[in-house]
C-alpha cells in the first residue's frame, strides 16, 4: 500500500477542531503531494483522551481516511491491562 501516512500527535485530549485541521492537512497533499500512482493519503490524530461521542460526530461525513486514537504516556499496571481486557471481551 504506497501511501502518505500523516499523524498529528496531541499532548491533550482530542477535540473537534482537530478533525478538521487534519482534513486540510489531507486535502493539501492530495492535491499537492499524492503521485498518480499513490493511493490517498491516510491521517491519524493521537491524543491523551478522546470521548467517542465527539470523535463519530467529529468525523461524520468526512471522506477522508482520518482516524483518531488514544496514547498513553506510560505503560499500564498489570491491573489495568486486566480491566482493559475485561472491557473488551
């Protein structure tokens, strides 16, 4: 897969604004960047908190392929991997 990967990473929380900062980022290397032979470009917005509600509703109607996750800056304790996993079975 030949493609730009973008990734703008946050030292806060995610908010709406970074969606559509991230989709200007997208747009301009499409237009600008992106060889005939690329396929589009691909945008991640990292953050120390993202709320789900904000994030579907932030990317809704977005044609971009921009994703958003969360990062955390120190490993969790075996304990929270625990209740990570628990969350997700």
């Amino acid at each position: 897969m030949k493609c730009h990967v973008l990734i703008d990473l946050k030292i806060r929380a995610f908010h709406y604004n970074d969606v559509g900062q991230m989709n200007f980022y997208l747009n301009y290397y499409k237009e600008n960047v992106v060889q005939a032979d690329d396929n589009p470009p691909i945008g991640i917005v990292l953050c120390t908190h993202k709320h789900d509600a904000k994030v579907k509703y932030a990317l809704g109607g977005i044609d971009n392929q921009l994703f958003v996750s969360k990062y955390m800056l120190a490993l969790p304790s075996e304990e929270e991997l625990q209740a990570i996993i628990q969350i997700e079975d």
